[in-house]
C-alpha cells in the first residue's frame, strides 16, 4: 500500500513526525501546486493529512487547503 502524507511546515504540529518517519511515503509539507498534490492523492492507496485543521479541509500557512475549493 502507497502511503501520502500531507503535514504542512508547522513547528507547533513537529510532534506528529514519528507517526510517519518510520514509513516508506511520499510527504508533502508545502511548496506543491494544488495539481501536483491531487495528482499524488490519485495515485496513492492512502492519504494521512496531519496539522491544524476544521471540518472543511487542512490549514496550512497563508492558504486553506479546502476539498470544496475549485481554484
């Protein structure tokens, strides 16, 4: 099974590393276009998102990272 991590650059959520540094994935933690993340999410079996976050998607540093969104 292919795993995907998306833990955006947060070092109040660094805690939650351990949970993946063991794994053999792809991570990603910021600096990737919506496509190339979509992209990845398609092609993997398993998709682990870590960090702050609401009911409506992942917050990530000066953007919001939202499943409804379409830009």
């Amino acid at each position: 099974m292919q795993t995907l991590v998306i833990h955006p650059k947060d070092a109040s959520t660094d805690l939650l590393k351990p949970i993946y540094e063991n794994l053999i994935c792809s991570v990603i933690t910021g600096n990737s276009t919506k496509t190339e993340v979509y992209e990845l999410v398609s092609l993997l079996d398993r998709i682990i998102m870590l960090g702050h976050g609401s009911p409506s998607g992942l917050f990530v540093v000066g953007q919001f990272t939202d499943e409804h969104r379409t830009d």
